[in-house]
C-alpha cells in the first residue's frame, strides 16, 4: 500500500478511537458531560489531533450520528420492495447492520440519545414504509397508511430497543421473522378491515 494509503488508514484508525471512545462514555453519561480531556486520555490520542478532526464533542457526535443515519439509508435504499416476498431479506439486511453495529445502536436508541437525532431514523422508517405500502395496497388509503405506519415503525422501534436490552439473543433471521410474522398479520388486517377511517 502506498504511503498516502496508510495514512489514510491510520486516519481512519484514529477517528474509529475517538468515536468509539465517544460512545463508551455516552454509556454513562450525557454528551453535555464528556469534556475532550477525558475522551482523548480514554482513547490515548492527543487533544490536538483530536481538534484537527473535529470542533468540540458537539461536532464529534453529529459526524457520528451522521455516519450511522447514511449507512443505514444506504442499507435501506439497498433493495426494491415489490412485494412481501422481498420483505425478509431485506429485514435480514436492516437488523445485521444493526447488530454490526450495536454499540452505535446501544447509544442512539437510549436515554442519553440525541432525540432529533432519534426522530429522523424513524422518520427514515417511515418513509420507506410508505414506499413498500404504495406498492403493495390500495395507493388511495392514505390515512389507514399513515396510521398503519406509526404503529409499525413505533413497534420495530421498540422491539429494535428490547433486542438490545437482550444483547442480541435472536439472530438477525430470527428477529426478522418475528418482525415479518407481525408486519404481514398486519397487512392483512389493515386490507381487510371495514374501519370508517377510509
């Protein structure tokens, strides 16, 4: 590898420190309380090259976050959903990235999350719920999708935070199948339903 290779790695290396090291602390404290002091000595990396990559703390968590949120939109974008056929690979896909990524998970779905932050995940959900939705239903049922909707992202939301609470004791198939059982018995009820909402 060449030398501009390495350094781009050793670069790469030292910013993976410092976030992981952010996210460390952000397991038991508030971000308002983490001062680069402390972060540099956890991770053993000097405060001026700490201050070369990022502002403050502040800045730190926000290209985190922002990290988190393009990689899970990519993983999102990643496949077309015609049907319901198409759903379990694709929620396997969703929750192995999740559990890649479960000291991230454990920080952003907890107490000491950023709830702006917190809020446009789901709405990220959201909206690609509705994309599969428009495929799949009746494209004028806006209201039964909205509210269809809600309850699910609100549901996976949760299910998401106690499947790290168990520290993962389904694997990403396993939790997926539970979350497709509970997806498409909904489906069907919301298709079937003679609810005055429509």
């Amino acid at each position: 590898m060449n030398k501009s290779g390495d350094e781009n790695r050793s670069v790469r290396n030292t910013k993976k420190r410092i976030q992981d090291g952010l996210l460390t602390l952000l397991q038991k404290k508030q971000i308002n309380q983490i001062t680069v002091k402390e972060l540099t000595e956890l991770v053993d990396v000097n405060r001026g090259t700490f201050y070369f990559h990022y502002t403050d703390v502040y800045d730190l968590l926000y290209k985190t976050e922002e990290r988190f949120f393009n990689d899970f939109n990519t993983v999102l974008n990643g496949t077309v959903l015609k049907s319901s056929d198409d759903m379990y690979p694709y929620l396997v896909e969703i929750f192995s990235f999740l559990e890649k990524n479960a000291n991230m998970c454990r920080i952003f779905f907890s107490e000491n999350c950023d709830m702006k932050f917190f809020n446009d995940i789901k709405a990220l959900v959201n909206e690609r719920c509705f994309a599969f939705r428009r495929t799949s239903t009746d494209k004028s049922d806006n209201k039964r999708t909205a509210l269809y909707n809600a309850f699910v992202v609100n549901g996976c939301v949760g299910l998401m935070q106690r499947w790290l609470e168990d520290d993962f004791a389904e694997t990403p198939e396993e939790i997926s199948q539970i979350v497709l059982d509970i997806i498409t018995s909904g489906v069907d009820v919301i298709n079937t339903s003679k609810s005055s909402l429509v």
